[in-house]
C-alpha cells in the first residue's frame, strides 16, 4: 500500500489487524463511502485501529508563532511566561482505512478568538493539557508522511496538511528509547531521540505530576475515559484546495488501562535536531515546519509515549 497503487483503499473491517484492542469503541461513528480523485475507493471519516505514538510537546517563542497563525485567524495560546506552545506527534501507524505508514506531524495550540486564553503553571506536564481539558485547539501546521495514499487522502478527504512530497521516515522504537529521522532525499528535516521511563517509581513521579497540575478530577475522568476529544484545526490552504470543512475532532481511543498512557519531563540524555532552509519545499504562502520550529527556538518539555493508540478523525467542531 505505501509503495503502490491500488484500485480499491481497504474497507472498514476488511483485511485489518485481529488484534483490535477495543473494536466496540468504532461502533458509536457512521462511516461512508468515498472516492478520491483517481477513482480509488474508500471510505470516510479516518480511523486507525492501532498505532504507537510519541509526543514531544514543548515551548516556542510566541512572536515567529504568531506571525504564522495570523493568516489563519488564530493566535497561539501562551504561558503566564509569554511562550507559545507546541508539539511534534511521532506515529507509527499500523493499521488505518489506507494501510500502514509513518507520519510526524507539527501541531500549535492555539485558541480561535483574539482573546488569549488563560496561563498555565509551570510544570512540565501542564503542557499535556490538551488531553485533560479538551477545550484548546490543536492547529496541524504540516504532515509528514511515508506513503501517498495517505497524502492523497488526508487532503482530499479532510484537508489534513500533508506534504505533497512524501518523506523517508525512520522510526526505532524499540527497547528503552525512541529514535526518530526524516529525510527528503539526502537531506534531514528531523532527527532525535528521548529514553523511556519504565518501572513503578517513574509511574508514581508521573502520577503525583499529572494530579499537581490538573488536580485529583480531571486526573481521575482521564483515567476512567475509554476516550477523550482533541479539537483539531486545519489551515486555509488543503481546506481551500479541496473544498472541505477546517474544523475536525480527533477521538483518541485509549481504553481504561492506568499505564497505557506514560509521560515524563524532558531529560538531558534527550536530543532533537531540526534541519532548517527548507522554505524552498514549503507549499506556496507556507513556511517550512522545521524553518518556523527552529526560528521560535522550539524546547521540548516533556515525552507522551502511547504504545497502542486508536482514533477517529470525524468532521466538525467537538458538540
């Protein structure tokens, strides 16, 4: 599927992986048919029935963010200190209505009016409040992708800014680190590496952070939610292109397992390497996503690692 084509994208429930962890959680969403542009059949909304996903989610000076959200109509959400915030997802994804690929994606959060949202404490879990809140909206600057049904599909179907280009993305998530390239050709857009915190002491230092920074309820409806809701926004240029709504929900179905979910701070044996002067590969009006990322001197703050991830991608804003 990622090296070819093929007259039909696979069904709902067809040829996918028997090993769904929660294949009850995808009878709440109607799915329907759909074409692509080159005839390809398949079908809408996007789901994935499993992937392993890493999130590095850090600090970026506002100004250059800013400056980028303007044409949207957004502003970056901020800190009491001033920062904007942002986050790199790594997904591993394997098994989707398209097939299995690997994808990056360079997402800001950011609030739909000028009014600008309130600070969040300095922790560095406080910046994982997406996932408890769910009323910040996450801004999918760009999509690197490995395969170009994806690619096709994601901005046909529900304007997702995937590069046009696919990406040559090497993941190794194996053992006691995640380890991460994307290269276009011989040249690097990302390249890192972040250790994993096993062992029950982590999990308990992971704990006491998580309820000091959102407290004991909405630590506990996390916890008890097979799924939670993460408002996504799409930018003006794949929305305008293909004549699709902006406004989407991603429902991240994690069931009810405590350590599914791990994070932890930042640590000094991390590393994160961004390749700059790609504005020459950027779609027209866009900025490169590692250009804008190493202008606002992008810190990451703190690791989410998800070994066994299931979403639903549906149209519109959250209810």
């Amino acid at each position: 599927m990622d090296s070819g084509r093929k007259t039909e994208a696979r069904a709902k429930g067809a040829g996918h992986s028997e090993h769904i962890l929660h294949r009850d959680l995808f009878e709440g969403f109607t799915y329907v048919p759909a074409v692509l542009s080159d005839g390809v059949g398949t079908e809408k909304p996007f789901y994935c029935y499993d992937a392993e996903v890493v999130i590095l989610k850090g600090l970026c000076d506002a100004e250059p963010i800013a400056r980028a959200l303007e044409p949207e109509g957004l502003v970056p959400v901020r800190r009491s200190s001033g920062e904007a915030m942002a986050a790199i997802w790594l997904n591993r994804l394997r098994d989707t209505v398209i097939g299995p690929y690997h994808e990056i994606v360079v997402a800001f959060d950011v609030s739909l009016t000028t009014r600008q949202p309130g600070s969040r404490d300095s922790s560095p879990y406080s910046l994982l409040y997406p996932f408890f809140q769910g009323d910040i909206v996450q801004y999918l600057h760009t999509l690197y992708i490995t395969s170009p049904l994806s690619i096709q599909w994601g901005r046909e179907m529900q304007a997702f800014p995937k590069h046009p280009r696919p990406a040559h993305i090497d993941f190794d998530f194996g053992g006691s680190r995640k380890a991460f390239e994307v290269r276009w050709g011989e040249r690097r857009l990302m390249a890192g590496k972040v250790r994993v915190d096993w062992g029950p002491i982590p999990f308990v230092r992971q704990a006491v952070g998580l309820f000091r920074s959102f407290g004991f309820y909405r630590v506990a409806n996390f916890l008890l939610s097979r799924a939670i809701q993460v408002p996504i926004r799409m930018p003006a240029v794949t929305r305008k292109q293909y004549g699709v709504g902006c406004e989407h929900v991603g429902h991240i179905l994690k069931g009810l397992n405590p350590v599914a979910v791990r994070s932890w701070p930042w640590g000094p044996r991390d590393r994160l390497e961004l390749g700059t002067g790609f504005h020459a590969d950027a779609e027209p009006g866009r900025e490169s996503a590692t250009d804008l990322l190493a202008e606002a001197r992008f810190r990451p703050q703190v690791v989410l690692y998800v070994p066994s991830l299931q979403m639903v991608v549906t149209d519109g804003a959250p209810l």
